[in-house]
C-alpha cells in the first residue's frame, strides 16, 4: 500500500513540472514586425506552460533584433518579410544564458508557428509546429 502510495505521488509530481503546450496563451506585442505589410509572412511563436522554466523569461529574437521577451503560456505574433531570417531564443543570464536558434526560409502564403519547450535537463528549444 505505502509503496503504492509513493508511486502515485512521484508520478503526479513529476507531471507537475513538465511542460505543457499552452492553450490559450497570452498574446505579447512589438514594435518590430507588428504590422502586417505586403510581402511580410505571419509567424506566431508561442512558450509552452507548465513549471518548468517559468521563472525565466526567454528573450525571441529575429535576425539579431529582440523582438520580445515571453513568460509561460505567452505568444506573440510578428510578420516578417519573406526571405530567410534567423529566429532565436535565449534565458537571461541567471537562468544560464540558453539558446537556441533555427535558419528559416519565409514564403508568401505561408504562415509559420513556432513552440518553445523546455524539460527538465534546462534544455529550451525553438521547434516548428502545427
């Protein structure tokens, strides 16, 4: 029974800090690639939720411009040019200074969404989704 017990309460700890994909998250504005112009693409980058991270903010940077600075389960939605750019994420110092980039190649018509994620080794990643 105790053994039981134990089981149940490492699982629903554990639970706890993992992340999870936010589903109503809290839209963030900028002033860079706030407007949507023509030939500028929508891309929507969004942090997930959970524990994990939290206390940090993550800095999201296009092409070396900080475009934002997002807290758990906050999104923002930008519209950069066509063409390839570079989109980065990174903590603040005192959360390790963690980063991650991708190489992305904007075309007309075709919207981007982007999650950040992290686990449970500190590792936060900037990953396409759906």
């Amino acid at each position: 029974m105790i053994k039981t017990l134990l089981a149940v309460a490492a699982v629903v700890t554990l639970s706890a800090c993992s992340t999870k994909t936010a589903v109503d998250p809290t839209n963030v504005t900028s002033s860079l690639y706030s407007t949507p112009n023509t030939g500028t693409v929508p891309v929507t980058i969004t942090r997930d939720g959970g524990i994990i991270g939290s206390a940090c903010g993550i800095n999201v940077r296009v092409d070396d411009n900080q475009v934002a600075k997002l807290r758990a389960s906050q999104s923002i939605s930008l519209f950069i040019p066509t063409g390839r750019h570079i989109l980065s994420i990174q903590t603040g110092n005192m959360c390790g200074g963690v980063r991650d980039a991708i190489d992305v190649t904007l075309k007309q018509d075709e919207p981007k969404k982007y999650r950040i994620g992290s686990d449970m080794g500190s590792n936060v990643q900037l990953l396409p989704t759906l």
